[in-house]
C-alpha cells in the first residue's frame, strides 16, 4: 500500500512539473493594436487569439487608444518583459520604427500588419496593398459614375488624416478617379480621426458646407460608420452615394437599401492569424515571407449575402 501511494505520488509530481514547464516554455506573442473601438481590430484581436490557441501560445493584447506614443512605450515595455514575438498594427509608421529596431536588436521578431513600416526592421507584413485596393475602388466609383450618373458626381471624402493607411487609400482612389477622365470635382476631405463619433461630426460639416454633393468616400471603418450615420440623420439617402471601407451592419443595411453602393471588405480575421502562424513559424526556425498578401473583396449588393452572417 505504501509504494502504491508512493508511485501515486510520484506520478501526480512529474504530471505537476510537466504541466509547469509546459507552461513556461510556451510562447508569449504580443499584439500591439490601435483601438478596441473598431470592429475591424476586434477581429484581428480575435483571429490571433484562435490561432493563438491552436498554436498553444499566449497572447497579450495592447490596446493604444489611438495614440502613437502608446504603441511605442508598448513595444518597450514588451522587449523588457521578452516576449518571443510581437504583432504590430502602427498607427505612425514612422514614428514607431525605432521601437522596431529596438526589438529586432534584441532578438524579438516583428511583424507589421495592416499598414506597411517604410523601410522598417520588421521581418514581415501581412495586409492590404491599400494603395492598390484604393485603386480598385476607385476604378469601380469611375464606372458607377459613368454608368448612373451620366458621367458627373461632385464627391466628399471622410479620411483619418492620422492613420497612414487610409491616406494611401485616399491616394490610390484620388489616383483611380483622375485616370478615368470622367467629370467628377473633388470637393472637401474631412478628418474623423479614426473616431465614430468625430467622423460623425465631420461628415454632418461636410455635408452642410457642400449641399450639392452627390457622392462620398470613407477611408476606413469609423470614417463609413461617421458617413452613414450622417447621411441618414440629414435625410440625404436619396441623393448621397457612399462608398467606403469595412463592412458594418449599418453598411450592409444602406447596401440593401441602395444609397450604399460599394464597401472594400478586408480579411481582419485572417491578417491575425496569419500574424501568429508565422511568428509560430520563426520560432521553430522556419522561414516567413517579407509581405504577404490578405486579398480583398468590393461588396455590393451581388455579394453582400456571403457577409451577413457577421452580423447576426
């Protein structure tokens, strides 16, 4: 009876170590994030975290606020605490570069997503080629243009002046809309500041100081949320088509209802887990692109079936 008890005990020691040096020697991802405000970076949160899971990782997730300072102080704060990877969606890609570099010198692998580090010591992206995709939807608004209104559209834009990425998406689109030669005057372009609340104040001062717009652009999910909240509060569903990025159940309710024509919908989901997959990779001495593209999909009302179940 005693060596039973003996090896009983023994047996629930090795469980109790084995368990604890699992434990410790599991991987700590960090995933630096921009707002939890945005359904957009929730989905991100949520992506890496089921991957996370299914590696057998762990995963702390920092919420900036929206403030770039707070990204950097975060990676900082991550490079003392030595995790074995961190996830980076920048607001300043510039001015967090030198955080970047911090990491990379101790041994910490980063890897941006979402908006590109120019030049950065990040050892790869996964994303949205947002210049081309602004592109993309601005060939589709030019074709609208063309199609439906007689080839004229005065257009305002709702940006996030701050945010890197969607000003290429503003680029790409100004870009795209130019080229087509149709007759389209770009009228005032607002700063939401990735806030729904602030691009819903801009968007009502956009519309009030331009009663002759006809169309408008949101850069980003705040920036779409703002738009439409404005267009419907000002009775302007009738004579405002809005196109944008991100799809919301607010979105998909104006596609139905036919003011909203086209949402760029980006793969958030897929970006974080991608993100992990390949820090899970690099620990394990394999090998990871330097970019790796999350393809995107203009929905409109032929398409917008597939996305709904989101929103249920």
């Amino acid at each position: 009876m005693r060596l039973f008890k003996l090896l009983v005990g023994c047996v629930a020691f090795i469980t109790i170590c084995s368990t604890a040096m699992g434990s410790a020697l599991a991987d700590t991802f960090a995933l630096v994030n921009i707002n939890q405000q945005a359904l957009f970076f929730n989905q991100i949160n949520e992506g890496a975290q089921k991957a996370a899971d299914a590696a057998g990782a762990k995963l702390v997730i920092f919420n900036a606020n929206n403030v770039p300072s707070a990204q950097n102080d975060a990676i900082e704060n991550y490079i003392t605490q030595k995790v074995d990877g961190i996830i980076l969606v920048a607001i300043d890609v510039n001015g967090v570069k030198p955080a970047i570099t911090a990491a990379k010198a101790a041994g910490i692998p980063v890897i941006a997503i979402d908006a590109q580090i120019p030049d950065g010591d990040n050892i790869s992206f996964i994303g949205v080629d947002n210049t081309k995709a602004g592109e993309d939807i601005g060939k589709f608004y030019a074709d609208y243009v063309k199609s439906e209104m007689a080839g004229k559209a005065k257009i305002g834009i709702v940006g996030a002046l701050n945010s890197f990425i969607q000003n290429q998406r503003l680029d790409g689109f100004k870009k795209a809309v130019t080229d087509s030669g149709e007759a389209v005057t770009f009228l005032d372009t607002v700063d939401g500041q990735n806030v729904q609340e602030t691009a819903l104040s801009a968007s009502e001062n956009l519309m009030t100081a331009n009663p002759d717009m006809t169309t408008l652009y949101a850069t980003g999910e705040p920036a779409l949320l703002g738009a439409v909240s404005a267009v419907t509060s000002q009775g302007r569903t009738g004579d405002v088509k809005v196109f944008g990025w991100d799809l919301t159940k607010q979105a998909v309710q104006g596609i139905d209802d036919g003011w909203v024509v086209a949402v760029v919908q980006q793969d958030p989901a897929g970006e974080g887990k991608a993100a992990v997959e390949a820090l899970t990779k690099l620990k394990k001495g394999e090998k990871v692109d330097p970019i790796i593209n999350i393809p995107v999909t203009i929905v409109t009302k032929k398409n917008v079936d597939q996305y709904r179940a989101m929103f249920q």
